[in-house]
C-alpha cells in the first residue's frame, strides 16, 4: 500500500509554533510532547472532491436516520440499542431544522474512502483547521518551496464562515421560540483544549452580530423548574462543550441534586436552547452507525413498518459506497473469518476501541495504544491488579478504562488504513492517517488530518491538511 504524502515544513517546532500561532493553539504540545507538528499532509484534487461530495451526501442519510429514529423507533431501541440515557430521552426526540457542527472520520487510501464514525454532539480539532492550516500554508509560501515543488492550498478556507452561518441559522430558531439571541458559551475552563475551541467560536459567533458571554461550567447555576442562570443571568441559548451523556449524570456534591436532569429537562421543555442541538445524541451513539447499516440491509422491509421505502436507489449507492457493514454482535464477522473492530458506543479518543485480526486461525486485539492481546482472554486487567498501591495517575487510568470497557458494543469491519511518516521533536514516526471531515449546517467546511497508531488516540499527531494544485496542461505546438 502506498504511503500518504507528507510535505514537512524546514522549521523546528519551537520556530514554528510560536508568538501569535501558540496563543491560538496553546495546546499545540499536548500531554508533554507534541500534538502539532511542522508538516502537511497531502491530498490530491480528486481526492478532496469525492470526499467533499461523499462527506455531504453520508450527512444526509445521517440526518434521515436521525429523523426515522426520532419518528418511528420506541424508547426502548433508544435507550437499550443506542445506550440514550432515559433522561435524555425528550431532548433526543426534539426536532430542529438548522444543523450543527459536525465532524466525520474517514479512512482514505487505495481500498477506496469510509466514513467509520461520526462525531456530533462535542466536535473539537476547529482552531486547527479553521485558523492554523492557513497559517502553515502561509509560512511555506514565504520560503519552504523551491520553484520545483508543487503548490498547495488549503481545503479549509471557508470553515469560518460555515460555523457563522450554521451558529445564525440555529439561533434564529431558537428566537422565533422566544429565546432571544444572546449565547452564553460553556466548558470547564481549566480545559484548555476545551476553552480554546469553545471561545474560537464563540468569537466567530461575536463577529456575526450577536451578544456573547464566556461562563464555564464551574460557574453556572441551575434553578430547577425556573432556569440556568451564570452570575444572576439568566441563560437561554447555550453553547457547550461537554457532552451530554455526562452531563446527565451530573449531580451536586452537597445536595445530590441531579442538575444534569433538570437542565434536560428545561431544554425538553423549551426553556433552554442548546448548540449543538440534543437530538445530535442520537447521532453521537456509535449505536447508530449499525442502526444505519441494518436499515439497509432491511429496505424493502421498511414499508411493512412505517409505510415507505426509507431509502432510495441513490442512496442505497451511498451507503454500499462509503459506509462499513456495522452490528450490535460480531457473529457475522466470526463466521466469515473477517477482521473487525469492537467499539464501545461512547467511546472517544479512541478509547473503548480495539481491532480484531485473525492471525493463523486466533484472534488477535490491538487496542488504542497498539497493545496487542490474545481477543480470547479477558480484557487486560486494569482495574484489578495485584495489591500493588498505585498512584492517583493510575487509579484515574483504571476508572477511565472501566467507563469506556464497560459499554456496550458494536462491531464494524476492519478498513485498511493509509500509512504516513512525520517528523516529530520525538523523531520519525509512522503511523496511519484518519481524515476527519467537518460538516457544518450540512456542507463540507474543514479537513482534520491525525497521524497515530491504527486506533487514533489522543497521542495522534495534528498534521495540517493541504490539496496539490494540479498545473494545467501545456499547450500542444506543432513543429513547423
């Protein structure tokens, strides 16, 4: 298989991620080395038109899936296929017209591009590609390229305005509902991923005419039945970075007051207007990935239940195209002797994930760190090692490993992944490239490329994402 194209730039990291580009990415090093590096990765015109189109058109049987669910699918397919927490339940099935911000990962390589998963209730990686993929093309302008080099430009350039205009047509909506149109914009501050990305929008938000305040989460107060409220203010429309299976759980410590409850519940009710929208849950769950596929495998059955053929002969294409064959159980995949990869339905980072090879007749498990385990043994034993004591670093570890292993499941086929070598301030590293494409307000608007292990974790490198220009044709002269 071929090797993704990588242009590194001729800058040390600390030359390059410096003055303005560092206090707009501050995490630019991440979990003590680097998360940016001095590099681009490359894709060619073509490439970055099919997943333009695929990216959009993979949207749209989203949003039609989501629509079915909401319409057709009963509580409990909610809550025991897709793992909704209950209390979510009304805010899931609220319907919006206006779209979010949402961002997909696509495998792209020789076997041809699939979308594997889809995130939509808390996409993060917007400054990278919204501010510093130009910021990378205009430092190679000035002086990394010979007259021999091809010229790249960025595929992101309009990311900016997408998120403007997804973030007006939202609240709007909202204020045709009496909300208004002030946004109140939330994270836990000390998250400083969390805080960069939440006040990069809520910037653009300010820049498109509307009243904004920053109020991270330790500062929010909630009323239950009257309303959420930041410093005596009360809240409307709220943008925020924190997802909402967790936030259903949120209680307080010295009451037991389930806050996350009532806020849900203010948002259900039509008090609240929440960015992105609570039905984006229903998406999130990587329970609707194999939702999606079993309805197309069950088409022609859909008019015997709700009276229609909910695909078309298009779309059928698109999904056979670009979608991987996903279930709640991996019986199929076992019978046919297939690599797979075993997902747990909340799973983020890459955590909860781990791929299943067949290597002379036994299954083999390679999880997010690229530890590889016999598949038919327990999962590595995190939470129940030996009375060693351990540090407040590893009993953090084991608790984050407990959430994410004790998920539910799906279980998607393996898709080879492209490989790609980055030079790093820790030195050459293979690895493998996941494309995150973002769909804002249901049009393509950025390109996220990551370079980690073959489960993209939270080690994954940022590797700027440019398109080569492709000259056009010499003229033809005739010799006279």
């Amino acid at each position: 298989m071929s090797m993704r194209t990588i242009r590194q730039l001729p800058y040390e990291h600390d030359e390059l991620f410096k003055g303005e580009i560092s206090r707009m990415i501050p995490y630019h090093r991440m979990y003590g080395k680097s998360y940016c590096v001095p590099a681009l990765t490359v894709y060619q015109e073509s490439e970055l038109a099919e997943l333009q189109a695929a990216s959009e058109a993979v949207h749209r049987i989203y949003r039609k899936v989501q629509q079915f669910i909401q319409r057709y699918m009963p509580d409990e397919y909610l809550v025991e296929r897709l793992g909704i927490h209950p209390g979510l339940l009304r805010a899931a099935r609220m319907e919006a017209e206006p779209d979010g911000i949402t961002r997909q990962d696509w495998i792209v390589g020789e076997a041809g591009i699939k979308c594997i998963e889809n995130n939509t209730d808390t996409p993060t990686g917007i400054p990278e590609v919204a501010y510093l993929e130009g910021k990378l093309l205009e430092v190679l302008s000035r002086g990394g390229m010979s007259e021999d080099d091809i010229p790249l430009h960025g595929p992101s350039s309009g990311m900016d305005e997408a998120i403007q205009s997804a973030l007006t047509d939202l609240i709007h909506f909202y204020s045709r509902k009496g909300l208004g149109t002030k946004v109140y914009f939330t994270c836990y501050d000390w998250h400083i991923e969390d805080q960069t990305n939440t006040k990069y929008i809520m910037h653009l938000c300010e820049q498109a005419g509307f009243e904004v305040v920053y109020a991270p989460l330790e500062e929010l107060e909630i009323i239950p039945n009257e309303g959420l409220y930041h410093q005596g203010e009360q809240i409307y429309i709220l943008y925020r970075l924190y997802p909402l299976e967790y936030l259903i759980d949120d209680r307080e410590e010295d009451t037991g007051l389930e806050v996350g409850q009532a806020l849900m519940d203010m948002v259900a009710d039509g008090k609240i207007g929440l960015i992105n929208p609570p039905q984006h849950i229903i998406t999130q769950s990587k329970g609707f990935t194999a939702t999606v596929w079993s309805l197309y495998e069950r088409n022609e059955q859909t008019p015997e239940f709700c009276g229609f053929r909910l695909f078309d002969d298009r779309e059928l294409e698109v999904i056979r195209t670009y979608l991987l064959p996903t279930y709640f159980e991996p019986s199929v995949f076992i019978q046919n002797k297939e690599p797979y990869v075993s997902k747990g339905i909340w799973g983020r980072e890459g955590k909860g994930t781990h791929l299943i090879e067949h290597t002379e007749g036994e299954e083999r498990l390679e999880g997010a760190l690229g530890e590889v385990q016999n598949a038919k043994t327990d999962h590595p034993d995190l939470l129940h090692q030996a009375d060693a004591p351990r540090t407040p670093e590893q009993e953090e570890a084991a608790h984050i490993a407990a959430y994410y292993e004790g998920q539910p499941k799906i279980y998607q086929r393996l898709w080879p992944m492209q490989s790609a070598e980055v030079q790093t301030e820790e030195g050459l590293f293979h690895g493998y490239v996941l494309t995150g494409i973002f769909v804002i307000g249901g049009r393509f608007a950025g390109v996220l490329p990551r370079i980690g292990e073959k489960v993209t974790g939270d080690m994954a490198y940022y590797c700027a994402a440019a398109v080569a220009t492709v000259p056009p044709n010499p003229p033809l002269y005739k010799l006279n």
